[in-house]
C-alpha cells in the first residue's frame, strides 16, 4: 500500500511533468504555418532564456589565479584543505600538521558536496550539513617534504597515515549568521571518513569468498572508502559516495600466487601499481598478499550525516567498477532508479533499479531498498533507441559455463559481465543528473582520445568522435525511471565548431560535473586534465570552468572560472537557491605554466603554479568550498 507521502511526492512529480510536456509540446506547433511557427518558437525560446538566466557570461580565463564570477555576484571562500571540521587543530602553511591532526581537518582534493537542511526533513536554507568527497591527495602539496616519489627516504607510516586520513568524506556544519556563512565550530555533526574508518557490507556480496580476508574472514566489515569522487543523495535523505579509481591504490609486485581468474580480474579493473605507496607501510595494499582485498573497494557507499555514529555501508547490489556518480530517479510506482557511470575508456553506463518501492518517508532504515534489485547496463541502438540489460546470474550467458559462479560474482566483475551482455562502451562516462520535472538523464562523456585508435572500438553515433578531445553529453529520454526501453541522442558535442563541436554558446571542453537545479538550470563543470589546459587546441578554453546551460534551448553561458591548474567539481545549492557552493580542487597541479618563470611545482615549490586561496608568500594552493552568492540576494543564475 503506497503512504500518503509518497502518494503525494508522485503526484506533484506528475503535475510537473504535465506542465512541462504541455509548455515543451507548445513550442513546437506543427500547425502553424513555418514563418509564424518559427517566430513563435524563438520567442519562447527567448523567454525561456530569460526565465533561466539573467547574469552576463564571465570571459575565459587566461591563467587568472582566483575564482571569477558574474558581476553582481560574490564567491567567497569557506572550507579549505586543512580547516578543522570542529574545533580541532589549525592549518599549518608549511605541511606540517601530523597525521592525527589530518584526521581532524578538511581532507584534500574536495570533489562532489551536498546539503542537507537542519532540522532534518525541513527545506531550511539558512542552517544544515555540507557533506562533500576528499578524492585522492597530491603529496607534493600535502607533506612538508613531499611524497613516495620524490622523497622515497622520508616516505614512513606517518607519512601514509596522513596521506589516507586526507581521503575520505567530510561532515561539516554551517550557519547563515547575518549575511555571512559559518562553519560551527565546535559541531556535534562534524565528522570525518577516511581510508581506515570501519564500514559494513550489504546485498549480494556481503559474507562472500569475494571479499573475504585475514583480517575479515566472514568478509562483513571493510576498513575505510578512497578515491570518493562524485556522490549523490538518496531520497530518503542519506549520502551516497563513489569509490572511483580504487586500483589505483594497490600494488602487485608478483603474480605468482593469484589463480587466473584473479589475475584476469586484476587486468580488467586495472590493478597493476600504486600510485601513493602505502603498501610500502601498510600490507594490505599489497594484492599480491592480499588479493581480495582489492574486491573490498569500487562500491557505493550509504551513510547517515544526521547521525555521526553512524557505520557506513558498502551496497554491493549496485556493482563493482569506477563509480563516478549516482543520480536517482523514482519511477510512479515508488520503485527508485540510480544511474552511475564507470569513468574509463570504453566503460559503460549502469542504473539500478530497486525491488520495492519507497513509502516516502526519511531515514536510513530505508536504504535496504538497495539491497534488493537488478543492476542493468546500457545498450545504446542506432536511430536513437537503447535498452538496459539485466546483470543477472543465469540470465544471458552469464552462467557458470561462461565463468560466473553466483551473483556475487556477477556484481564482484560486473565489468566483465557488462562485456558478455554486449553493453556500449562509452567515452568515459562522468556525472549523471536526472531533470527534476522529466524522466530525461544526462550523462557527460568526458574524453576518450584512444575511440577509433589501433584495435580500439570505432565512433559509433552514441560516441560519434574518433579521438573524443573535448568530450560530449548524452541524454537518455526514459518513459518511467524503471523503464527498460529508452530513448537517447547526442545533447551537445563539445568543443568549437573547427572540431565538430555543437556548443550554442560560451565554449568549454571535457565536460565532468553535472547538476540540474530546481528551475531546471543545467550547471555543467569541466575537467581539462592539467597536462592539457591552457596549452595548444585547449588553450581557447582558458582554466577550468563552470557553466549554466538551458537543457531546452541548449543556450549555455560562462559563470565561473577557476584558479590556475584546479578543476572545478561538486556543486549543491540551499533549497531556496539562493546559496550555491562549488568546490574548486586541486589548484596548481599543472606542472609548469607560463608565468611561473621556469619553475616546476615540487615538494619545495608547491606554489608554483597556483598559490590559491590565500596567496601568502610561503603558501601552498588548497582545495576549497567556495561559497557563490548573488549581492542583491536573488536566485544564483537569474
Ligand atoms: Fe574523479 Fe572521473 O572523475
Ligand atoms: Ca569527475
Ligand atoms: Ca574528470
């Protein structure tokens, strides 16, 4: 039986929808004339722009080492790498601060960040949580004396320590206090996750041969969560985290010991080296020893920010691979969709679709509705048809003839699973948003220079670009978030016009973060890697951007540039939509740019690209939350 919440929720979904067919059907009427027609297209479309926007696009930046916003707008900085989440230990400019002190601070490379309103369930917009990812770390920036690589004599347990206490999540609190956000210092919510905080498993894999250890051997807890890029929120008020690139954090010094199936495992996930050497201080790390270990990570992750005892759990049921993001979607009969993108080459896309339906209330007792349901992978068709294909143990050819021993299996190597149902290999699928007043997803694809390339797949029209530089968005159309038949076409394919690109608007490239606000302002953000930006063909694009893009006119406009060498990644606004923060992350990790006079950055030279936020002589550039805010208090976009 459907409660009342949730009857109510469906219906104002519906009225929605209905208002937007009808408003979307009448700006095409097929039976006026073409002249008439058309004038009365633009003039809507017109007016659609100005409902949508009503700020002046900011210029590309040029190597402008701050944060540049609209006139009429502000952006201040609020929570930067190292800032206590409590009333905990300061920042020490120098790297200094210890591993305990780590633990008790912002951790590094901020990514995806949501709000969640106090009191719980209210639409509060002066007062809540900002929950947001620490994604991975930069050691020359992070330590004194910098990391494995280049200070391998220095490279200690203190050192990995620090390094896994900056990954993670952070929970802090924050108060309208006249104009100005704060953080609440002391604040019974702030909390941190880390690399070694103990999470429990759940669904299908839990207590499995898969992911049991030494240290585990009922495989039912699991130490810590890393490399959280994108995030997304349940509906019934949780967070959800993404374990994104988790290989690149063990080593395999020897082969030797694994069973073929584990080493073909380990090639299909990537699982070769460690980029950041902890194994050398942490065994576990070492999958040569540990080989389940490395089944541990690639999860989404559940936890309650409201309650800051709360375990986390990993859901299995939603599949092991490089979760970039999760978006859901409730379909009318209460069952819930969650879409997430695999961000490699030639990956694929996913959505999961819930057993039972949500009765509409709060509380993290309902995340066992992820638990229950099928993973499916997208199948994108020619002529703009596609299909979801069940990730279902005996179904398909994934049988044991073909190597699948169970369902856990199935999810452990969904990879390899998504490979036997003939799912499209994408150009690297990133952020997925759902429109609020559609069943529309967009997907971005961020890049994929290997399409087309030696033994590599060929464009195909979901991913039209051979040696895909600057990336493109799909749109899914779905009937129903649970529908199993959709339809698809290109959204825009970035990059100017000289590359094929179909920009109406201010140009960007690689598209990554995507956010679909409540008036329906698609705000879409970039991700030029630092080997790239500002130089040849991507110098037209400056450093990285933000930007707000009208999903029905496709008109799209600048309103952020960033500081030299970040990417700009997370984005989550009040209720009341007149608070956005952004999160700017890793500033100054281009290796050398003009105007740094020669000099490379370094564990001695950390601010030689980009000394952002602070700008103190001796400085280091840090990740951070900035605040947006617009002067006369309006709605951020109008
Ligand atoms: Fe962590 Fe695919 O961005
Ligand atoms: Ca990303
Ligand atoms: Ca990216």
């Amino acid at each position: 039986m459907m409660s009342k919440d949730m009857k109510a929720l469906i219906e104002r979904q519906l009225s929605r929808r209905q208002i937007l067919q009808y408003s979307v059907g009448s700006l095409f009427v097929a039976a006026l004339p073409a002249s008439i027609a058309e004038t009365k297209v633009s003039k809507q479309f017109k007016q659609a722009m100005t409902h949508l926007f009503g700020f002046k696009s900011v210029a590309v930046s040029n190597l402008l080492d701050h944060v540049i916003v609209p006139e009429g707008y502000r952006a201040e900085v609020l929570y930067r790498w190292g800032d206590p989440i409590s009333d905990g230990p300061q920042f020490k400019m120098d790297g200094s601060n210890t591993a305990m002190e780590q633990l008790q601070q912002a951790g590094m490379h901020h990514d995806a960040i949501q709000f969640y309103p106090l009191p719980r369930g209210g639409e509060h917009s002066d007062h809540g949580l900002l929950v947001m990812n620490h994604e991975y770390i930069d050691a020359q920036i992070l330590h004194a004396d910098g990391g494995v690589f280049d200070s391998p004599e220095t490279y200690n347990l203190e050192k990995t320590l620090k390094e896994q206490y900056a990954h993670g999540v952070s929970v802090i609190e924050v108060k309208k206090i006249g104009d100005d956000w704060q953080i609440i210092r002391p604040s019974s919510y702030a909390r941190r996750l880390t690399a070694v905080t103990p999470m429990q498993v759940s669904g299908p894999v839990a207590r499995t041969k898969y992911i049991q250890t030494q240290a585990d051997p009922i495989g039912e807890q699991i130490l810590g969560t890393f490399n959280n890029c994108s995030n997304g929120m349940t509906p019934w008020g949780t967070y959800l985290s993404c374990e994104e690139n988790f290989n690149d954090y063990f080593d395999v010094p020897t082969l030797s010991h694994l069973t073929n199936k584990q080493q073909q495992a380990f090639e299909r996930y990537h699982i070769k080296h460690s980029y950041y050497g902890w194994h050398n201080n942490d065994e576990r790390f070492d999958a040569s020893i540990h080989p389940n270990e490395p089944n541990r990570f690639g999860w989404i992750i559940e936890f309650d920010p409201y309650q800051p005892s709360n375990t986390p759990i990993k859901r299995t049921a939603l599949g092991r691979f490089a979760h970039e993001n999760v978006a859901h979607n409730i379909g009318e009969d209460g069952r819930i969709a969650f879409y997430s993108g695999d961000d490699s080459q030639f990956e694929y896309v996913y959505k999961f679709i819930t057993k039972y339906a949500w009765d509409g209330t709060q509380g993290m007792h309902h995340g066992r509705l992820l638990d229950e349901g099928i993973l499916y992978v997208a199948r994108f068709e020619d002529e703009g048809h596609g299909e979801w294909l069940p990730l279902v143990f005996g179904s398909n050819g994934l049988t044991q003839e073909n190597g699948f021993e169970d369902q856990a299996d199935v999810l452990v190597h969904a990879r390899r699973a998504a490979n036997k149902l003939g799912a499209t290999p994408m150009d690297r699928p990133e952020w997925i948003s759902v429109h609020p007043n559609s069943n529309d997803v967009y997907i971005s694809m961020t890049n994929n220079s290997k399409r087309g390339q030696d033994n590599k797949p060929d464009s195909d029209t979901a991913n039209p670009r051979n040696n895909n530089k600057f990336g493109h968005i799909i749109k899914i159309i779905e009937q129903d978030a649970t529908s199993i038949l959709f339809d698809w076409n290109v959204f825009s394919l970035a990059g100017s016009e000289q590359f094929q690109g179909t920009i109406q608007g201010d140009l960007y490239a690689n598209p990554d973060g995507l956010m679909i606000d409540k008036r329906g302002v698609l705000w879409l953000q970039t991700d030029i890697s630092s080997s790239k930006l500002n130089s040849g063909e991507y110098a037209q694009f400056g450093n990285n951007q933000m930007l707000a893009v009208d999903p029905f006119t496709g008109e799209t406009r600048r309103f952020l540039t960033g500081p030299n060498g970040c990417e700009i990644t997370g984005v989550v606004m009040t209720p009341d939509l007149k608070t956005m923060w952004v999160n700017i992350q890793h500033p100054g990790e281009m290796e050398q740019l003009p105007n740094s006079q020669g000099r490379e950055k370094s564990a001695q030279t950390p601010n030689a690209t980009s000394n952002w936020p602070d700008h103190q002589p001796d400085g280091r550039p840090r990740s951070a939350t900035v605040i947006i805010s617009k002067d006369d208090g309006g709605i951020i976009g109008s």
